[in-house]
C-alpha cells in the first residue's frame, strides 16, 4: 500500500499549452486528453478557460494569466511595504519612548 503525496503536481506552462492545444486539435473530449495526459479533468478544463481569457475571448471580468500574474505581485509587494511600515513604527515609539526619558 503506497502513501499518496498531499501535494499538488505543478505543470509546467509548457505542457498546459500543449494540453490545451491537444484538446483544440483533437476531436475528443477534455476528459478523455486529461486521461490520457494524466492530468485531471477539472485541471485541463481551467487551463483551456484560461487558454480562451488569455487570448481575449473570455468573459469581460476574467484576469488575463499576465494580469493574474502582477496581482500575485503587487499582493506580494504591499505585504512586504506594510511589513516594513510597521517595523517603522515600532521602532519609532521605541525611540520616542527611549528620548522623553
């Protein structure tokens, strides 16, 4: 009896690209190229979504991978300058508090 890994597999953009293209190209169904892709269904079902927003022909509210991609980004950044921020703070009450002495 094998342990299963909690893990999710990552793929490479490379092979969702061709994932998607195969399912374009092919006159079967997402399910049966995800089973023989050994990717799941509902896996290559958002790959070809996002395939479709990535090319414009999505709905007007879906976020484009590149767009996706600097939101993860900026979300990053404003963690990081919040984190700082208070530091900052901290550090100037400690040295107010150390002046008034």
């Amino acid at each position: 009896m094998s342990a299963k890994s909690n893990s999710s597999k990552r793929y490479t953009p490379e092979f969702k690209r061709d994932a998607v293209k195969l399912v374009h190209s092919s006159a079967r169904t997402v399910t049966e190229v995800a089973r023989d892709l050994g990717v799941s269904g509902e896996s290559l079902r958002a790959w070809v979504k996002q395939a479709k927003v990535d090319q414009g022909e999505g709905s007007a509210d879906a976020l484009t991978t590149a767009e996706k991609e600097e939101l993860r980004r900026l979300r990053r950044e404003n963690r990081e300058q919040q984190q700082t921020i208070e530091i900052l703070k901290k550090g100037l009450a400690f040295f107010a508090k150390e002046t008034t002495k």
